[in-house]
C-alpha cells in the first residue's frame, strides 16, 4: 500500500486494480492547516464518455475502503443501481482512512514516520473535496448520482451543498444532516476504549504492537448500534456458546478480532470525530433552510430498525428537501441493512434512476411427480448438516416459515436437524428458531450414517409429506439417499458425493428414485442457484443431443484462478476465497480439482454417460505437494512456498495478455466419452476469458 510503512494484512483488502493519484497542491483542511502530496487510492468501473458527463461517485461507511463491488457486490450490474456498461462508477478510500489514502498511517513528511495519533483532525468536506480533485482530475464534469450509507450519507449531503453545479442526484442511506448528541455520545465512548488500551500510549504507539485490544472493544460496541435487538434476539437469544460464553458474546468478539486484523486504532479515531463534525449547517445557516437550497433531485433511504442514526432523521432531511423522496426500508437487522438487504436497495435506487430493475426470472419446475405440498398440507423437514450453509437455511426457516405459508399456501415444519456429533428429531417439531441450542442436548449418536439411519428414516417417512435434505459434504449418503427414497422421503441435496459415487451406488440411488416416485433435487451441486442441471435434464428429456460441455464451474478456482491472474498471492486468494465462504470445508478438496471432477461426473451422468471419478483426467490448481493433509494454517503455509512459482506463471500470462481458467470439458463422440478437470491457460478470444467477476467483499463497514 503506497504511503503506509507497514500494514501486510491492511494490503490484502486493497484489491489490484486499484490505483492512486496525488494532488498537485496542498489540501487545505476545514478545522486548520493543510495536507502536502496527499494520495488517493480509487476505483473505477465501466467508461467515462467523451463529455464526462455519466459518471456516478460511490461514497463508503466508517470501515469501509474504495473496493465497493466487493462490499456493495448486489449494486452492480445490468438493471441495478450501478451499471458500468452505461456508467462510469467512481469509489475512492476517504481521506483520514488506511485503504491507501493518505491518513494516521502514512508517513508524515517532516519525520518520515506514520502520522498515527498525530495526524492532523479532518471533516466530512475535507473528504469531499479530496474527492472532487479526484473526479476533476479523471475527466468527469458532471455526476448523475453520488450515493453512500452511513458516514457515505453524511458525505453525499455535503456533494450536493459543495458543487451543486457538479450534482444531478443524490441518494443518502440511513445517515443525518448533522451528527446528533447521541451518535457523538457512541462515538466518544468506543474512542474511550480506544484510550484505556495502555498500547495507544497517547497515539503514539508501536505499529507493531498496536492497541488492539482497546479497538476490538470500540468495534464491539460499535456492532450494538449496526444492529438491532430484535436481530440479535432472533439469531442468538441466550443460547450458550460454551459453558462460559453466550453466543452473542463469542459473536462480538470475533467481530472485534476481525477489525483489528484490517483496520487501525488512529484511523478509527480520525474518522470517528470527523463524523462528529459533520453538520450541514456550521457556517451555513439553519440546517433546515440549508437543507432547502438543495437542487438535486434526491432519494433518501431509511431504516425503519436503525438505533443509530435513526428514521426521524433520514425525515428531517426528506422534508427539507425540495421534492426529496423518501424510501424507508422494513428490516430487523438495524442500521447495517443497508449492507445485508441489497437487492431491495438496488431496485430502489434503480427505479429513482430510470433504470428498469432485473428480476429473477421463475424458474419452470418439473412436473412429473405430484407436488410436495398442496392445500396447506405441510412438510416435514429432517435438516443433515450445520455448516455455514446448513445453519442459513435451518435460520432461514425460523425467518420465512409465515411468509411461506402465507404467500405459498406452504407450511414447513422442522422435525430434526443432524451434524457429526449429534442427531435431534422431535415428531412434534423442532423449534427452527432454537434448533442450535436443542441440538447441543441431543445425544451423541455419531454421523447420521447407514444402517443406523433407519429406524430414524423410518420416523421421518411416517409423515405425509417427509423430506430428507442434506447438505453436508460427508462419504456414503448415497446409500441413506437410496433407503429414504425407497421409503417414500423426499431427497433435496447439496451434497455431491452421492451423485458422484461409484457406477454401482449411483444405479442402485437411481433405481431407489424411480421405485420411490419421490422427488430428487439436487440442482445446487452444481452451479449453485444457476440452473445448471436443470437446464441440461430440460436438453436429455426433449431429446436434444449434447455434444461438448465446456466451462468453469468452481466459484473457488474462479475466484482463485481470477485473482492470481490479476496478481494476488496464491495464498492469499486462497484465505480470502476461505473467509468469504467459497471453498469446501478444507480447501483442498478444491485445489487439488476433486470436487470439480466430482462436478464434472454429475454433469456427465445427466447425459446417460457412464462414468466414474477414475475416468477424469485430472490435473490440481496447485501441485500435490503442497496439498498434504493437514491443518489449514499448515496448508496455507504450504501455499505460500507456491506463491512465487503461481506469480511467476500469472505474470507470464498478463504479459501475453492470458488468463488462468480452471476448466471441465465433457467431450461426447463414437467413442469412449472425455471428461477433463485442469487448468487451462486461455486467451482473450476464449469466452472463459470473461468469466471471472469478484464477488464478496471485505470490509463493508
């Protein structure tokens, strides 16, 4: 990171297409003083016009950094707030920030060491007007929209006020026209925390031996005001964490520990008083005729759960300002909403914009067996598997269960939850809201596994509407898939391995589906929500013949592969790709391209092929050396030893302008069918070339 002297884990949230620019002239700052050689970092998306006029200025919260497709990902694309095929979107890191802009941790130029505790108090216009040197210095000369949330909020006002001649629109999320006593207060009281650490040691402590601990407690309260406490009532309640901790505490520190592994002390404090300064009135006038001279046409969006900048606010500026709209958004999850509920919010800000907003198209479901459910009767639901996404749907049950019924005429009823340890069923129900803390008390059976699922299967299938889904990643399902169809239970899985079995335990789990009449989704193995398989089922049963099948279909070794492309250390790509929740439960799996051919197998099978894992020809992203079992930090120190060969490969590539793909083809002639997983190194003209598109975020707040 340019102009920070050491912050290895801060560079690893500054993706590399970012750039940097440095003002010409010194940056005079609002409270006093002025700022030489200040530096910017920003991002771009899409192209600016000849005229410079359809550029649109993204404006990022407290934590937040210049990276806004990946912390705002859902805002992006054809239809959605943020078009970069018609836009030209602009997001910068905020000056007094350590995402690359000049702030606490860059050098100071008259002793070469980071400003820290000394760098000089900044306000929300001096931020802004670090941005408009930055947008005049690319070539834009007008903004249609400039849109942010939070402290975003706070400095889109402050576009419309500085260069209204510059601002078509604006869009402020759950921010204020001015910092209240309140917000002050909250802020004030996470700085003291900041303080009390002996680390800080009046702001100028060691870089390397931070005051973590007192920035960890000022992000744990500050995690209190994003969120709501119905939102945390819903998702923890009192349920124990072990026996000394409730979950809600294990929660708030693993939210305190992640900050302090990205962010820094002297940072949070800048950005925090500077957020207090923030009054559209100071030397104005009175806030509401101030709010009244604003010409652009503005959206202001509210939430209706916010205890932290709170709805009565987003009012105030709605009703001062000329013909403002206002959005109120209905969410339990507080102030972060803006975050967390980011379709509602693109269609919103799409529709204010004269974009037509793309919806999902319905998915044609298949019709051949009669429908699970009907004239409200009700399923039951026995839940395998608790990892990330076993706990999201169990959690979404608990939220969805009334809309469901109510708007699908559909009653779910949770009966049992399984994980490795333990299995829970309650022929009178589970309590989808409480099932975490049920399943803790339940009995240590082991893994629900063949025999000993039977008599349990047996329960379940006693139900008029019984369904069995698996989504965890353990050996031999296949078998319990093929005794509960035989039993009459529906199956819905996201595990590959039943599928992707030997050619004689996939007949037998196919043979058990047609003897059963009983519905077999398994779409999501492969393609996730992309209908993948059901689109190629569609092919097979109109009698289409399907000749190549050709694509990448790991999100993690399109992430992976995409990021080393560009230039992230292998290692690193491979912990982000982790953290965001792309990779199987040990990366390995997918590195070394197992659970691509596994893909591939479930692919070929569709197409009447008889194929089996021994049959892929099969090459790692990463050799097998250093993919030896073992813990994930010994596998990430394995990578690391990769790390310069994987540079080497991918600078080669940028070099002859080609990018790293990990690819199946399922190649169908005469013969013997080819089915391949490797990488494959593609030109610009290769449609795979295009694939990757960064998802996820770090950062968000």
């Amino acid at each position: 990171m340019p102009g920070d002297p050491g912050a290895p884990a801060r560079q690893a949230f500054i993706a590399p297409e970012t750039r940097w620019i440095e003002l010409a002239d010194p940056l005079p700052l609002e409270l006093g003083g002025a700022l030489s050689g200040v530096r910017i970092a920003y991002r771009t998306w899409g192209r600016l016009e000849a005229g410079g006029e359809n550029a649109v200025l993204v404006c990022h919260a407290l934590t937040g950094s210049a990276d806004a497709d990946r912390w705002w990902t859902g805002m992006f694309g054809p239809g959605r707030a943020f078009d970069p095929d018609r836009d030209f979107v602009i997001c910068s890191n905020i000056l007094g920030s350590c995402y690359g802009t000049t702030g606490p941790v860059s050098p100071d130029p008259a002793t070469g060491q980071a400003w820290l505790g000394d760098f000089p108090p900044v306000s929300i216009r001096d931020m802004v007007r670090a941005q408009h040197a930055l947008v005049r210095a690319l070539g834009v000369t007008r903004l249609r929209a400039v849109v942010g949330g939070s402290l975003g909020g706070m400095q889109v006002l402050e576009w419309a006020l500085s260069y209204p001649e510059m601002v078509e629109s604006i869009v402020p999320i759950a921010a204020s026209a001015c910092h209240s006593a309140w917000a002050i207060g909250l802020s004030e009281a996470q700085r003291q925390a900041i303080f009390a650490d002996p680390r800080w040691a009046g702001g100028r402590y060691d870089p390397a031996c931070p005051p973590v601990d007192g920035l960890a407690a000022a992000r744990m309260m500050a995690m209190c005001t994003y969120r709501h406490k119905d939102s945390f009532d819903e998702r923890f309640g009192r349920r124990a964490q072990t026996a000394e901790l409730y979950a809600v505490e294990s929660y708030l520190r693993y939210q305190g520990k992640q900050l302090v592994d990205r962010f820094d002390a002297a940072t949070y404090v800048t950005l925090t008083r500077a957020m207090d300064t923030h009054d559209v009135g100071r030397a104005r006038g009175d806030v509401d005729e101030v709010l009244r001279s604003i010409r652009a046409r503005t959206l202001v969006v509210s939430i209706d759960s916010d205890v932290l900048y709170l709805p009565d606010e987003q009012e105030r500026i709605a009703r001062g300002i000329p013909g403002a709209r206002l959005a109120r958004l209905g969410s339990r999850d507080g102030h972060d909403a803006f975050l967390i509920d980011v379709d509602w919010l693109s269609e919103v800000v799409a529709e204010f914009r004269g974009r037509a907003p793309t919806r999902r198209a319905a998915i044609a479901r298949r019709p051949a067996a009669p429908p699970l459910a009907a004239a409200r009767q009700e399923m039951s639901l026995l839940v395998l598997g608790k990892g990330k996404l076993g706990a999201e749907l169990l959690d979404q049950i608990g939220r969805q269960r009334a809309a469901l019924e109510r708007d699908y005429d559909v009653s779910v009823r949770l009966v049992g939850v399984g994980d490795s340890q333990h299995t829970l069923f309650d022929e009178g129900g589970v309590d989808p809201t409480r099932w975490r803390e049920q399943l803790e008390r339940a009995p240590a059976t082991g893994p629900f596994a063949w025999p000993g699922a039977g008599p349990l299967l047996d329960r379940l299938a006693r139900f008029d509407f019984p369904v069995l889904v698996d989504v965890t990643n353990a050996d031999g399902m296949e078998r319990v898939h093929a005794e509960a169809l035989r039993r009459g239970v529906h199956v819905v899985g996201a595990n590959k391995r039943p599928l992707a079995a030997a050619w004689p335990d996939y007949e037998e789990l196919m043979a058990a589906r047609r003897d059963g009449r009983c519905h077999y989704h398994y779409q999501t193995t492969v393609g996730a929500s992309l209908p993948v398989v059901e689109t190629l089922q569609r092919l097979v049963r109109s009698g289409d013949r399907v000749h190549l099948i050709e694509g990448s279909i790991s999100g993690t070794l399109g992430f992976v592969a995409g990021e080393t492309t560009k230039g992230t250390a292998l290692s690193l790509a491979v912990r982000w790709a982790r953290e965001l929740g792309y990779t199987e439960a040990d990366p390995r799996d997918d590195l070394s391209g197992l659970d691509v051919a596994r893909k591939a197998i479930i692919l070929a099978r569709e197409l009447g092929l008889r194929v089996s894992l021994p049959d892929v020809e099969l090459e790692p992203l990463v050799p097998a050396e250093f993919l030896v079992p073992g813990t994930m930090q010994e596998l990430f120190e394995a990578l690391r030893q990769h790390d310069g060969g994987m540079a080497e490969r991918c600078a080669r590539l940028r070099r002859e302008r080609r990018a790293l793909r990990y690819l199946v083809r399922i190649e169908v002639g005469e013969g013997q069918p080819l089915v391949s997983a490797r990488p494959v190194e593609v030109g610009e003209e290769h449609r795979a070339a295009h694939v990757f598109r960064l998802a996820g975020g770090h950062g968000a707040r």
